[in-house]
C-alpha cells in the first residue's frame, strides 16, 4: 500500500504573473534555478516532461506528463516513473504588483512502513531543496524573493 504525502513551497516575484509563468514553463531553464536537475519537454496537455535529477552518475530521470495546463495559471505533471509517482502542481497567481509562484509535489510513497520511515528523513532535505531553487527562481526573475 502507498502512502501519499506532499510538500509545498512558494516565493513572490517581482514580475508580472504571464513573466513568471514563462519563465517557470521553460523547462530548458529549469536546470538554472531548480537544485541538481535537468529538465527538458513539451507544453499543453499530454506533452512529457523529462528530467535528470543528480549529481554526476548518482541520480534518477523522472518521466512526467502535463495533465493539467492552465496558462498563465497552472501546470500539472504525473510522475510516472519508478522512482517518483505522484503530482508536480506549479501554480503562478497575482501578488501585489508582482505574483507568487507555489510549487508543491503529492507523492506517492512506496514500501508501506519503509517509506513513511523515509520520508521522515527525506522530508526536511526536500523542503530545503524546494525553498532554495525557489529563492534561485526569485533571483532569476529579478527579485530577492522569499523561500
């Protein structure tokens, strides 16, 4: 039996809602902002999303596929690898005169009992890695932002 749990984190941005959701939908740039990760794919429904999760030869390429596509709004991907099953949600919404981008992952864990163990030790380095690419995408996008 899986376990589902999810994390979220979220930064404000000092540009407009259709620039921020530009720059999060260029999955050839996510590698500059997002943590040890390539990422390469399409736009729209049904379009694959591949990425390269790792350092050097230690890692995992997570194949997803956009079920939900909502510009400049919203942006849903299934996991459906091995190693990683569940939803990636990338949402940009107004903020002031700027915007907000919330990213959150509801994964699906494997190995009933093991995996709740891990996850109590993967949880924290997730939600860390998760801030710090955000407040990477910040800086990109132009501001200082907040993790």
């Amino acid at each position: 039996m899986n376990t589902r749990v999810a994390v979220t984190s979220r930064v404000v941005l000092p540009v407009p809602q259709e620039q921020a959701w530009r720059a999060v939908v260029d999955w050839s740039r996510q590698g500059q902002w997002m943590l040890a990760t390539r990422v390469r794919g399409g736009h729209g429904p049904g379009a694959q999303v591949v990425a390269r999760t790792g350092i050097g030869p230690v890692g995992f390429t997570d194949i997803m596929v956009i079920t939900h596509w909502e510009p400049p709004r919203r942006c849903v991907v299934e996991h459906t690898g091995r190693v990683v099953r569940g939803a990636g949600v990338f949402e940009v919404v107004p903020a002031g005169a700027g915007s907000e981008l919330r990213w959150t992952e509801r994964l699906e864990l494997p190995f009933a009992a093991a995996g709740r163990w891990g996850w109590r030790v993967v949880r924290p380095l997730a939600q860390r890695g998760m801030d710090l690419s955000l407040r990477r995408f910040a800086r990109l996008a132009g501001g200082a932002g907040s993790g």
